[in-house]
C-alpha cells in the first residue's frame, strides 16, 4: 500500500522564497490580509484532511470502481462520507467568490489544496473540483442565473459537470448534435447524448447543475452554432429548493483503463430544460472562460502523481535491499544495500522528483496569474496575465501530463516486479496518470493550441511576453556565483527559443503542415524551458538561503542538487526537440494513407 | 474490440529479401530442405490459427482473468481448450530436437510463429513459450533426464515453470534461500518459496516441470552457490506415466497491472523430490543456457504488441473523422477528415511502425544467430554468434520492450478518449506490455549487463563484432544512389558507438558509478543504432526491388518511407543519449540519500 505527506515544506518554500507570494498580495487590492500564518494554518490543515480522510480512499476505489445500476450511479464505499465530511469542512469555498458565499482567499491556495487532493486520490480529487464550471458561470451567466446557482455549487453541494463530447466529436466540436430548442418562456429543450461526461452521475452531490454545448436549429453549422447551457438534474424552483426531476439520464458509465472511483458517463438529454449561458451562439466563448481552469487542473494532476509516486519510490529505494553498490559494499552490515545507492535508481528518483517539484513551481506561477488577473486595477498587468495565461495553459497542460506519464512509469519500474502488482498500488499512479494526456484536449491539441492558435497566431507577440521575463531573470542574475552555469544555460534555450519560432513560422508560410508536423516537439521543447526557469529561480533561492544563514539545510541542498540534475540530465532534451521541430513534414506526409495498413 | 492480422508479408520480406534466409541454411549442416513454400505455408497456418483461435481470447481473458482456489489456478474461459488445439496441431515441436520429438526446423520459424501468437493473446502466448525451459534442460541435464522429461515438454503436454525470484529476491539472487537437501536416493528435497513464476500453476498442462534454484546446506553464500534442479508437480514413474503428486503447491496468484490471463504464481516447495540440472553450484551457468532465450522472448513481446497496436491504431486513423487537414479539407463530401490527415496522428503512426517493423527485423537476425550457433560446425562462425548473442540479447530484451511502452502508449494515444476506455482494447496493450520493461531483468539490470559485463568486460571486443558488420555493410553501399544518405547517418552512429564506449571505459576507471549512471542511456543508444542498421538493410531491399522491377509495389515503397521516418525522427535520439552517456555520475551520487524524503 502507498503513502502520502502533504508537501507543505515545498509550498512554503515556494510562497515565501521562491514566488515572495506575501509581498505581491500586499499589493494587490482587497488581499493585503493574506498572511503565512493564516497560509500554512490552512496548508496544513488541509494537507492533513488529504492525508488522513482522502488517500485512504485510494485503492479500495480504484479495486471497487463505481457502479451504474438503473441509471444511478453509486460511488466507491467511503467516498460519500469524505466528500460529505470536506464539503462541511468548507474546502470547495476557498478561493470563490464572497458574494455566492465563497472565503475570497486567493487561488494560488485552493491550487495548493488541489494538488494535495489528487495526489491522496485522483478520483475523489476531480469530484471536488469544479473551478471550470464555476468560472464558466460567473462569467458569462445572467445575475439571476448566477444567484441561483453559483451558491449551492461553491457549497459543494451541487456539482457541476461539463458536457461537451458526444460519441462522434471529441476534439472536434464543431461537429457536435446536441439540440437546443426554444421554449416560450425563455428557457430551452435540450436533446442529445453527451459521453466521457466525468461526474455526470453520481451519490455525492444531491444535484448536478450540468454545462451543456448544444446547437439551436437555425444556429450556424460548425463551432460558430453552439450555445451554452445550464441544464440541472433536477429542477430548481425559484426559492431555491429542488424540484421536478429533469429529462436528464445517466445511459451507462464507462469501464476504463483507471480512474475507476471517477464515474465517467454517457449523459442523455431528452427534451430536458436547459437556460441559455452568455449570447446564442457564444457557448465556444463561453466555454473558453473555463479552459484555461480546466486544463490547468489536469496539469496539476501531472504534478499529484508524480509527486505521489516519487514519493512512495524514494521510500522503497531506501528500503528494498538487493545488489551491492558499484563501488563496494555500503553497508557491508546487512545482506545487500539498499537500491538507492544504484546510479540508475537515482537516476529515476531525480527525474521524478524534477518533474513534480518544477512542475508545482510552474503550476504556483499559475495560479498567482490567476489572482493577478482577477485581481489587479491595474489593465496592462491584466492583459500581461492574460497572455501569459494563454501562453502557458497548453504548456501546464500538455507538458505537465506527458511528463507525469513518464514520472509515473518510472516509479513503478523502481519497484520492479512489485510494482507491476496491483496491491503496492504503483500501478495505479500510472493508470490513473494515463487520462491526463487525453482529457481537455489531447498533447496533440494541446501542441496545436500552443503553436497555431496562441503564438503563431499572434505572430510571437506572446511568446514575448514570457521569454522577456527569463530574459530579464538571466540579466539579473549572469553573475550570480552559484547558479552562472544554470544561467548561462537558461539563456541559451531560451534565445533559442525565440529562434525556433521564427524558423517553424517562415516553414509554416510554404506548408501548413509544417506546424502540425513541429506542435508536439514545440510543445516539449517550450516545457523544458519553462521547467528550467523555475528551476532556477528555485536554485537562486536556495543558494542565496544556504548562503544568508550560513545554513546546511538539506532542503535547500536537495533543491540546489535536484536544479543541476534538471539541468544537466533533462534540460539537454531540448536539443532532440529543436532538431525535430525544424525536421520537415515530408517525412510524416509522403506516405499515402492506404499503405499504413497492409 | 482490437483485430489482428498476421505479418505474412513482412516475414517473407525479411526471410527472402534482407536476411536471405534460404541461402544461409542451404550452407548449414542439417538444414536445407527449408525452403520458402514451406515456411510460407507454416507461417500462414501459424497465422490463421493466432487470428482465429488466439486473438479472440485477448480481451475477454483481460477482463475475466485468472481464478485461484484451494491451489488450484483456472485460466480465463477458452485457454484451455485453445491450449489443447494448440499442442495437437504440433506448433510446440516447430524447432525442438528431432531426437525428443521436435520437428526439427529452424528457430527463426518458431521466432515468427512466437511473435504472432504474442501479438494475438500475450497472455496466451507466455503459455505455450517454454524455450527456455527446453534449452536449460537440453544443455545441462543428465540424459537420463532429457529422455525422461523433454519429449512431454515438446509435446506441450508438460509445462516448465522457471523459478527464480524470491520475495527477497529478485534481480539479486544471490541472496535466495530456497534449500536443497541431498537425500540417499540421489534426488534432492527442496524447501522453500518462490514468487513470481509464471504459469507455476494452470489448468492447461497435465504436469508442470519447474526449473527451481536452491541452495546446497553446505553451498557457498552467493551466487556461486546456487544449483538447479527440475522439480515435478506430480513425480513421473519410470515408464513415463505419472505417480504420486510432489510437494509443491501454488500460494496465490498475484493480481497485476495486464497479463491477467497468465498465472503470476506464489509456488512453495516443502520437502519436494528434485533432481539436479548441471553440476552442484553450478546453478547460475545452467541458467545463462537459458536467460538468452527467454530474454529474446521478452524482446518479442515488445515487437508483438507494438504491431498489434500500431495495426489498429492506424485502422482508427483512417477512420475516424474529425477536424480538417492544416491544408484544407481532404474529403468535403463528408463531416470531416479522417484524423491520417494530421502530422502528428502520423507522426504517431510512424514511430510506432517503424519499432516494430524495426524490431521484427532485429528479432530475425538474433533467431538467425541462434539457428547458425546450433547448426554450424564452423568453430570461429560459433564463436561469432555466441558474442553477437551475448551482446544483442540486452539490446532486443531491453531495448525493445522500452520502445514498446513508448509505441503502445503512442497506439492509445491515437485512439484519444476511446483509447482509455477497456472495451476498445487499446488500454490493454499498454498494460500487458509494461511486464516486459521488468520481468527477466528490468530495462536497469539489462543496461548494467550490456555496459558492464558484456561490454566494458570484453574491453570492447564484443561490440567490434557487431561494429565491424555495420562497418562493412557501410562501406559496400556508400556509393549506394537510393540508401546513401541512411548509410551515412548510420556510418556516423556506428563510428561514435566505439567512441563512447571508449570515453565511458575510460570514465568508469576513475569512478565505477559512471557506469551505472551510464547503462541505460548506453543501452537505449545501442538500440537506436542497432535499429538504425536493419532499417538500412530493409530499405537498401526495398530499393533494389523498386528499380529492378521497375515495380511501384506499395510495401516496397511504404518500407522505404518508414525508413526514411525512422532516421530523420527516431535516430536523432542518439544525439541526446550520447550527452547523457558522458553526463557525470555527480549529479547522481551528490545527494544524501536521507535528503529523497522530507
């Protein structure tokens, strides 16, 4: 069986030293009483429900799975009770809005709460997040809309399921056939099935207020006809209690690879009653207020399994006895060493524990542009938040799952022949890690995003906004005695960085196809460069922490240790990609389709 | 539900065209009535029967899995009888020695064979693989014990568990505990418990020889003094009939990641009747006799399942409509394109064809070098495929199956949501496959072998054997008009193999961790110029048969293009393996081993 610790010491680090949280809260309006103290008091508390209530939860969930018996779906034993227990714990009300009954806290500690929560259990975690939904609402929803719904879904006790896929258009929405017809008194009959639909049923919640992309009859064909809806599961009456059932049904739930405590549905919509969110024809617009949230939940998922994985391998490296070290016996007292002293098994550790601990520093830098931007008075910071955000979200997304999946399969193959064995609950990490890559858009969509969509498609403008910063970091800090080469280093890829676009872009004007042939190895590089980024910052830190106190911390130490391997093991990765982005699309388009089977 | 279809004609490109299998065996001793009508008309037969009666077990046996009961294991539903099909119709004799049974033909045909049952049902495959086994037996039993055991083996009528791992034990077996008691008779009671055996226990075959290593009372601690001993479920009289059952018996069955069909068994052994294989300790050489083949097996398993999943993955690719190509729409008279149209989905395809297409023709060539090694009665052409077994068998073993986990992955990937759900089969190849990065020695344990004690051992003489043929090969077709650019990339690779292994030799004096902080980026290079090698090969086949034939077969030509891909966008991986190879092992070793876990 796997543990879990809460990494509080890394998120104090990171607020306090690395990101000078406190400092930028100060500043920012009706957010000044933020304090450490009231951070951590929260952290810990928070880290302990994970610890203690959710990670129990794991396995027993993910052996059990959850269970559709006519139409209703009954999740894992135990799951009703903790999700009961952490929504009168007021956790899902963190960081949401005052005004829908929310604490107001900023979103860099519901992140923080996030990630611990799907390190415990990824399938319990995701049932508790709904910032997308939330968002989507807040956004674009009317006032009266909004009153009637937001409070009991901030509660948490109403969830709040997204419903964009159906059987035949996943990444292609413009496909999609969900009707939406107009009533007389304003509100809509929506018609449709709806699948991969996480959440769209289950015993935790006593309603589910689902976000549903539909098509009015005259709507145009294609992405610029679909509408956004709030179709409940039961129908609310106008003082807020529940009222009719809705013709909203659960068709079946889906048998899958892992996430089995996850219920993931096929949603029938049957002439159910639906209320139009944001203009007709705006659910596209709509819909985007809540990816940026989504999809950066999923690159968190990256960083909880990984996390959790590294975890439960770094005890086992220290544990498991077998072979004697390549340099002689280390501890000539037992019957073999510990495997932690193989160069290989460090090797894995280290490339698991770079992956979850840059990956955390770059989801914090997130989430902090998720408060800048809901925050701040001040409009040019607004709109930097908001290209970086752009920027960043496909590379959170994208790089982060891919990294996980990798992460993952390396904490299982650290644990050899056990780890392929259900009951040490490796294994799972990685069934569970596998959807990250897939959900909220593929790697390849997210590649495509990245490099079509947010920076050709600005014609670099925003790429700019975020190497400027690395730039300036690097300027800032080229003499810095003990991270010069981390530097020196960071610089270089990241000029590089600049260069590669520019060269992917003229490709791009003789052969459209040279970007689809380029996105996923620009989206790899991109991650690289940004994980080196936070890498040192993070060394800059720790060095000049080790340095002030004249301090042996083995925190500090471990993350100066950690920073060079990234650097010198991981970083160097970037080279295969730049050489791949530039490769040409010849070699992928040339064969015809009919020979790929024979 | 995933399909199957046999690789007929790449197994007669590869034995007709690139390997000129019939020449060969014309030159050996005992083999030249091989000719191709007769292994096109036994691989089409092998075929049809891993389509019809394999296939249709994968995925039902995924899901039902293995039953344990008072000690008893019952297979999923239908292995039994498929089982019994299977060794009437003689497939398990293909290569055995006439002289118990077999038919005496070449390995490189059962080497096929292998593959296609592997890719059909994995799990089913590992049943009626038993090389190792035979080999084991064949080489170092007394003959009264080969006469007595190997003919029921052959047959398929006998199974031959290899016992092995302990619970304390697994790479390192050194440390094993099982015991071996001399009794007056000249058998041997075995005490002990053995974990991770396969098929220990099942339903299929009437009797189960183990191959069990234990421990002398007075052996010497370690590896050097373990021996090996045959140990019957159910004692076998002297007339061959069976008699009383053994005193061994099967604890449990593990639950696993995949490979639910096949029995991971618990066996105890209290006070069962053994028989010595080989001299007293002299356990582990009797076992090497075997670890090569059973290594070769695992190999093919990588093989196996990246073409059954490429195979569907691409069927999915051209059917699956969604989106428009970069370039506009390919097919406007339909909703969308099929998803072949993108860069990456074929980028996708690629990698995954070019491993396994890549990997079958590495396969050939080491069944080739196990035919020549048994055959020749030529000592220096022995000698030449004992080092090149010695040295590829870490590659194909370690090598493949990483490229495995990274093509299956890439198979469900394509598949994108649909992918992760179990009924689609996708998952399920990534799960079977990831066994074989572990069992029979992690991708770890393959790295160190390869580096350290084939390689760096033989100060590099090994290698030269395989260097020297890719160095000729080179040097023949420089001139090549068509391959020439393949021959050069290859040329420059095969050069810089020796460089590395000399600069790493010379770093491993200084500081033994370099090489294991080394292996398994040595490991993962070797691969890709081993690969490198054969897909020059197959495309310098396919070239001349395009112009001599003035032919516009599309094999032919798709075969040219996959090799094209392979060296324009998997052989640049060498560039960041050989960094990674002269990377110090610093920044490794430098982090205290308490400073893993805070």
């Amino acid at each position: 069986m796997t543990t879990y610790k809460a990494p509080l010491i890394d998120y104090k680090f990171l607020f306090e030293e690395v990101f000078d949280v406190y400092g930028i809260y100060e500043d920012l309006p009706n957010s000044s009483d933020l304090t450490p103290e009231l951070t951590d008091s929260i952290l810990e508390q928070a880290g302990k429900f994970a610890e203690q209530e959710i990670q129990p939860l794991n396995y027993p969930g993910h052996e059990e799975g959850c269970h559709w018996k006519d139409g209703k779906v009954t999740t894992p034993k135990g799951y009703k009770e903790v999700y009961q227990k952490y929504i009168e714990s007021g956790w899902t009300q963190i960081s949401e809005n005052p005004i829908y009954g929310g604490q107001g806290l900023p979103r860099i500690i519901n992140a923080a709460i996030g990630e611990m929560n799907l390190s415990a259990c990824t399938a319990f975690g995701i049932y508790v997040t709904r910032d997308g939904s939330i968002a989507a609402i807040e956004n674009n929803a009317s006032k009266a809309l909004k009153e009637k719904y937001l409070p009991k879904l901030i509660e948490g006790s109403w969830g709040g399921p997204m419903c964009m896929s159906e059987p035949h258009c996943g990444s292609d929405l413009g496909l999609l056939r969900t009707k939406a017809e107009p009533r007389t008194d304003g509100s809509y009959s929506i018609s449709g099935t709806k699948m991969f639909i996480t959440g769209g049923e289950a015993d935790l919640a006593e309603n589910n207020i689902h976000l549903v992309l539909a098509r009015l009859p005259d709507s145009p064909k294609g992405i610029k006809g679909i509408s956004l809806f709030i179709v409940p599961n039961i129908l609310v009456n106008d003082d807020g209690s529940l009222g009719e059932k809705n013709g909203v049904s659960c068709g079946s739930i889906e048998h899958k690879m892992g996430l089995n405590g996850s219920a993931t549905c096929v949603m029938n919509f049957d002439g159910a009653t639906g209320y139009l969110v944001g203009g007709i024809n705006k659910g596209m617009h709509a819909m985007f207020s809540m990816v940026n949230k989504s999809r950066f939940t999923i690159g968190q998922q990256g960083t909880a399994l990984a996390e959790v994985s590294y975890q439960n391998a770094a005890l086992y490296a220290l544990d498991r006895l077998q072979m004697r070290a390549l340099t002689g016996a280390q501890n000539p007292e037992l019957v073999a060493d510990p495997i932690i002293v193989h160069p290989d098994v460090r090797r894995m550790l280290l490339t698991q524990r770079a992956f979850a601990e840059g990956s955390r520093a770059f989801n914090t830098y997130i989430a902090l542009l998720f408060d800048k931007q809901e925050r701040t008075e001040n409009e040019k910071e607004k709109q930097t938040c908001d290209a970086l955000l752009d920027l960043l979200t496909p590379i959170c997304k994208g790089f982060n799952s891919e990294m996980c999946t990798e992460s993952v399969n390396l904490g299982l193959q650290t644990f050899g022949g056990h780890g392929y064995i259900r009951e040490n609950g490796m294994e799972q990490f990685v069934r569970d890690a596998r959807a990250a890559q897939i959900y909220e858009g593929t790697t390849g969509i997210q590649g495509l995003d990245l490099l079509g969509r947010k920076i050709l498609a600005s014609q670099g403008e925003l790429l700019k906004v975020f190497t400027k910063e690395i730039h300036l970091f690097c300027e800032e800090n080229k003499n810095h005695r003990q991270i010069k080469p981390f530097i020196n280093r960071l610089s270089d890829v990241n000029n590089q960085w600049l260069e590669l676009t520019l060269k992917v872009g003229t490709q791009a004007m003789t052969d459209p196809n040279n970007v689809g042939a380029a996105s996923v190895d620009y989206l790899m590089y991109s991650g690289y460069v940004t994980f080196a980024y936070f890498w040192a910052k993070m060394a800059k830190s720790s060095a000049e922490l080790l340095e002030k106190n004249d301090s042996h911390s083995p925190f500090h130490q471990a993350k100066l240790q950690t920073a060079r391997f990234y650097f010198e093991r991981l970083l160097p990765r970037t080279s295969l990609h730049a050489e791949l982005i530039l490769s040409s699309s010849d070699n992928l388009m040339e064969m015809n389709s009919d020979h790929f089977v024979f």
